[in-house]
C-alpha cells in the first residue's frame, strides 16, 4: 500500500517528523504524495461500521432532500448559490458516498472529499438550526473529517498542527518553559505601569486556572500581559499551569481524536494538579470548545464536564464588570460605531449570546452599538472558522467567505469591531487587509485596559 | 378481495406500522452513544428533557422557528401537507366507522367539508412540492427518483380516496385500490424514509437535547430555534 514519506496515514508523533513535515514549504511535496495515496477501503468501512451509530446513520437516511439548509450556509450563498454547496448535497456526497459505498471509494473521491470537508464547511453548525430533521450537518463533516484524517487525506496544515498537539500539548512548538518565561516577561514589561504586576505561576488552590492560545505566547505576547493587568485591576487569585496551559485543539480541526484526548488531558491534568476553582480560558472560540464542550467526551468524563468549573474569558469579563471588581471609567466608554462578532463555537454552541451583549452595555456609549444581521446563535461564521483560516491551499476560496463578514460589518456601519474570538479576530484582519473597508478589529482585553479604573495601589510611582 | 384488504391486510399492515415504528424508536435510542455523539444523556436528564421538548415542540408550530419563518412558500405546503395527511386518516367519518367496527373504539370525526379541504390541501401541496424540487436548483441537485416514490406512496391513499368520495368511475374497484394503497403506506413506512413519522421526533429530540445538554442550555437563555 503505497504512502509517501510526508503524506500518509501516521500521525506525527517527534518532533524530527514535525520538522520534516514543517520543511516542506506549502507542503508541495506533501500533496504531490497525497495524488498516489491509497485508501484503505478496509479500515474506512470497519471505522464507519464501529463509529457511526444511530444518529449520523438516521440523519443520512431521514434527510428529506428538502433544500432547506441551502440558505442557511453562508458558504452557499457567497458562491452565487452553487447547488454544489447546499450543506445536505455536501454531506450526502461524501459522507453518504462513503457509506453507501462501503467503504470503497478512490484516490480521486478523498480528494473531493478533502476538498469538502475542510474549504466548503467550517462547521459552524448554523444548517442545524435550519434543518426540519435537527439534522447538524457540521456535526457530520466533523465525523467526515476524522474518516480523512485516518486515511491521510488532511490538508498540510491541519497534519502538523494535529502533530504539534501530539509533541508539544500546544499548536505551535511552545515548550512549558517558553510558555512561563514569555508570560513571565511580558509581565516584567509592564511592572512599572502597573505596581505589583506579577503571574503566579502553578499556585495550588487559587480561585483561577487561566488558559491561552499558543499563538498569543508566539505572535502576540501582550495579551498575555493584559490578561495578567486585568485579573491584578479585578483583585484576583489566579494562577498559570506551566504545563497544561494550551486551550486551543488544532487536533480538532484536523479530525484527529487521540490528539484531542491527549491535549484536553493535559489541561484537565493541570486541572487536577492545582486543583483552582475555576479555569478562565482566553478569547478564543474554538479552543473553548475544545476544552470545555467537546473535552470531556474525549477524555471520556460521563457528566460532559471538565474536572472544575471552566469559563470562557468572556463570562468572568461580564462578571467582573457586574459585580464591580473591573470599573470602566465612563468618560472613557467606546463613542464610535461599534459592532460585535458571535463567534459559533461559544455563541451558537454554548449559549453566551446575552453574555457578551452585556459587556458591550457596559464597554459602549449607549446609541453606538449596532448589531449585525443575522445575530446571536443565527449569526454567520467569520469566514475563517474551522481550520479554514490556515490551511494555504484554500486560501482563495477562504478569501472569497469573508465576504460575508464583510457585507455583514459594512451593514452595521461600525468603524469597530470587537471579536472576542482568535480565528474570527484573524478573519476580520485579513478581510480588511484584502478588501480594505476601513475597520478596526480588537479583542477585549486592549479595550478593556484603555477604559478601567486602575486602582490607587497599582499605579506607578511618581 | 374486500374481505381479504379489510381483513387479515388490515391487522397486517396496522401491525407492520406500529410494530415496525416502535422497532425503528427502540434501535435509534439503543444506538445512541454519549461518548460518539458526545452528549451526556444521562448525566443530565432535565436539561436533556426541556432541551428535547423545546427542539421537537417549535419546530411542530408553523412559523415557529426563525428556518419557517425565512421561507415562507416552504412552511404553508409542508403544513398544509402534514396536517392533511395526519389529521385525515385519523379523524375522517368513514375510517372511524371501520375503527368502531373492528375494535369497538373511534376517535371524533371531522367536519366532512373540513376533510374535503384538508384532503385537496394534501394533493395541491404534494404538486407544489414537486413543483419546488423541479424549479429550485438547490432542491433539484439533492432530489433523487426515490424522493418521488416517497411522495407518490404518500400521496396515492390521498388521491384514491378522492375519487372515491366523488364517486369518480367504478366506486367498489377505487375502493379497494385506496385501501391498498393506505396499507401499502403503512407497511412500507418503517422500511423508508417515512420512518420519519417517529424519527423525526427521536432526531429532533436528539438535537434538542445535544443543544440542551452540552451546547448551551445549561448556560444561560435556551437556543432560540
């Protein structure tokens, strides 16, 4: 059974394999290998027959070919309604293929279905809200994606970063070291402007565990500190695990299910370890599901829940701001045009709709908050969800998804918009970058330190 | 052949339906698995419970999700068909005569023109539902030749009785093709995607509790469907 040396049906599990993977820039080796991989007709059937049950089985066979998740997919109405991407005829042609099949499908079908599976759904979830049936089709491409993984058929980019969570526990080769000094650093940066800046770092017991996205310890260490100044501002016993700090699950965007289990089971190990009361995850989307809503499934915890109590950072920030322990100066409330991006991994699938809408009413000029349409849980995706964001090979159909986001933020009229959400962050940038409309783009954490009330004791000494 | 179709084909075929439905219900729960579908069923029956019955009861309502509401057109025919062809059968003065006469028990009756507008609301609907697979593209591309058997053998009880409540042509033969047609639809509904009558309810349900359970319904305002 021919597999190439970059592209195969192995997960990457050293780093000599990452490294090897890594240098293949674009992965023009990798796909060229990928054209003569072979399916393992075999193993697909026998993982289909042990894996797919009654739901994903009745919800291929009950689906009534009713069209009427077509318009609720934003990927089908920015191509100009291509009948092709109808989120049912999606699944239906490679899911159902699959299976009606059994399992005997070709180098050239994977393909399609690679193609599908990660460039025409980001898996969203919004046809689930619009099927009849309740049928979620993101929840099957999901499944799909994991059928590809196993066979090797997985873009470049969801392959090494699956294996970076298999190396490192984090999506980029972030050690626990560079984790604690980075955050340590950055810390260290900001000491003068804000007296008794510190990170406590595997403290036992505190009332928070906080967790990142290693991008922020790679590319955008500020954050860090900001998390760091608005737990201090709040008055909050909070701590970093040195080991166990990576929210985000890249593994889960590539399909691949041990890595998800291995990953979310060292956030839970840390969990365990310093036992807090709470764990606070950054702004991220995914992550948050991937920690928190999908985790325990992975790590086979019966009550769906992680170990202790887990927030997204977006519920301790309305929290702080209710009860007082963040005070926004008024004077110092947003007084421009302001929109919010619903990311769906927290908003449609976790229900924080009210949420974040109330830490607007605190953050915005009453009369400057215009909201996109469609909204909440029914809102689209940014248009980089669900791997779309990085994977080079989709890029221009990736380019053409953040039209609707576009459309969406130009319709508001807001020059700001607040993503509390790394990848719809990245998808909002890069849509200003290639369609310049003339928007700012920010997470919560810079705002928030621009606009509260620093303590007495936290300011610098004159 | 009367007495054949209203004797042992009609215990058969009322049989096969509710035998074979409840069959279809019993291995769609026993196939469901927490750690799969990542939901845990168990772990949390009430919220599963309110997550189930608000997934399942709005979307029973015409109008009453915002999908029904973006599509109009879609909305009244499929009520309009569903209702017919639920209430119909059930509740027609003729089908509750023969209730009575098999098993001493009948349900109310319909209004007789009720049932004529019900019935011609089944058969108008069932051609524009046609007429939408035919016109839209992202109806035609998904559409396959058995979606058109499912209609026709759901239809055929619909259009048969008709001609026998007209009296169209030789009464006592339309009879007895409408009566087959009726127990046809009965046996073959759990074998096809008529299953529907029950798995609409365990899917509906299943996604009601996925989103009550796990996706957000335990924290904070319920999804609005």
């Amino acid at each position: 059974m021919p597999e190439g040396t970059l592209c195969n049906k192995q997960p990457i599990d050293t780093d000599e394999q990452l490294k090897a993977l890594l240098g293949d820039k674009g992965g023009k080796v990798y796909y060229e290998e990928m054209k003569l991989l072979e399916v393992d007709q075999e193993k697909l059937q026998d993982t289909i027959r042990k894996t797919m049950k009654s739901r994903i089985k009745t919800w291929l066979k009950i689906c009534a070919h009713c069209g009427m998740c077509a318009d609720s997919c934003f990927l089908y109405r920015i191509n100009d309604c291509d009948p092709k991407q109808v989120p049912a005829y999606k699944v239906q042609s490679t899911l159902g293929e699959m299976v009606r099949k059994k399992g005997r499908v070709d180098n050239a079908f994977m393909h399609m279905a690679m193609e599908t599976a990660w460039a025409k759904c980001t898996c969203c979830n919004r046809c689930a809200m619009y099927c009849p049936h309740g049928i979620d089709m993101g929840v099957m491409v999901g499944y799909m994606r994991g059928l590809l993984y196993q066979q090797g058929f997985v873009p470049w980019e969801m392959k090494i970063g699956a294996g970076m969570h298999r190396v490192y526990r984090a999506q980029m080769d972030v050690t626990p070291e560079e984790f604690v000094d980075t955050f340590q650093w950055m810390v260290e940066e900001y000491e003068e402007e804000y007296a008794g800046l510190t990170v406590p770092v595997d403290k036992e017991g505190a009332d928070i565990m906080y967790t990142v996205n290693a991008r922020e310890v790679k590319h955008y260490p500020e954050d860090l500190a900001e998390a760091a100044i608005l737990f201090t501002i709040a008055g909050e016993d909070w701590t970093i695990p040195s080991s166990g700090w990576e929210l985000t699950s890249l593994a889960m965007f590539a399909g691949d299910w041990e890595a998800c289990r291995m990953q979310v089971e060292s956030v839970y190990d840390a969990m365990e370890r310093l036992k807090p009361k709470r764990m606070i995850g950054t702004e991220c989307g995914h992550a948050h599901r991937a920690t928190v809503i999908e985790g325990p499934y992975w790590a086979g915890r019966p009550d769906g829940k992680p170990p202790v109590e887990s927030i997204h950072y977006v519920e301790w920030v309305a929290e702080a701001l209710r009860t007082g322990k963040l005070k926004i100066d008024p004077e110092k409330r947003i007084k421009k045009p302001v929109t919010l991006q619903d990311s769906c991994n927290y908003i449609r699938n976790h229900g924080l709709k009210e949420i974040t809408r109330e830490i607007m009413s605190y953050m915005v000029e009453p009369g400057y908050f215009f909201d996109m349409a469609p909204n909440k849980e029914h809102n689209y995706c940014c248009g980089g969800g669900g791997g779309f964001n990085g994977i080079g090979l989709y890029r221009p159909q990736r380019n053409k998804a953040l039209i609707t986001k576009r459309d969406q933020i130009l319709g508001t009229g807001a020059d700001l918009v607040i993503a509390p959400c790394h990848n719809c962050w990245d998808a909002i940038r890069d849509l200003e970058e290639e369609y310049e409309i003339g928007i700012s783009w920010s997470f919560l954490k810079p705002l928030l330190i621009d606009m509260v009330i620093v303590p007495e004791h936290m300011k610098p000494e004159e | 052949m009367y007495a054949f179709l209203t004797g042992p084909m009609f215990y058969l075929s009322l049989a096969v339906f509710f035998i074979g439905l409840a069959v279809r219900v019993i291995l769609y729960i026993r196939g469901l698995d927490w750690k799969l579908d990542r939901v845990a069923y168990r772990a949390h029956p009430k919220a599963g419970l309110k997550g189930a019955l608000r997934s399942i009861g709005y979307w029973l309502v015409p109008f009453g999700t915002r999908s029904w509401r973006v599509q109009p057109f879609m909305t009244v025919i499929f009520f309009v068909f569903h209702i017919g062809a639920v209430i119909v059968p059930l509740f027609l003065l003729a089908h509750n005569m023969i209730l009575k006469e098999k098993f001493g028990f009948s349900f109310f009756t319909l209004n007789p023109t009720l049932a004529d507008v019900l019935t011609w609301g089944v058969l108008i609907s069932a051609i524009l539902l046609v007429l939408r697979r035919i016109a839209l593209p992202e109806v035609r591309i998904l559409t396959t030749g058995y979606d058109y058997f499912i209609l026709a053998i759901s239809v055929a009880p619909f259009v048969t009785g008709l001609i026998c409540r007209y009296h169209v042509g030789d009464y006592s033969a339309w009879l007895l093709v409408h009566i087959a047609a009726g127990e046809l639809l009965l046996i073959l509904a759990p074998f096809t995607k008529l299953s529907h009558i029950v798995l609409y309810f365990m899917s509906r349900g299943q996604l009601g509790m996925d989103f009550g359970i796990k996706r957000g319904g335990m924290n904070g305002k319920p999804i609005s469907w």
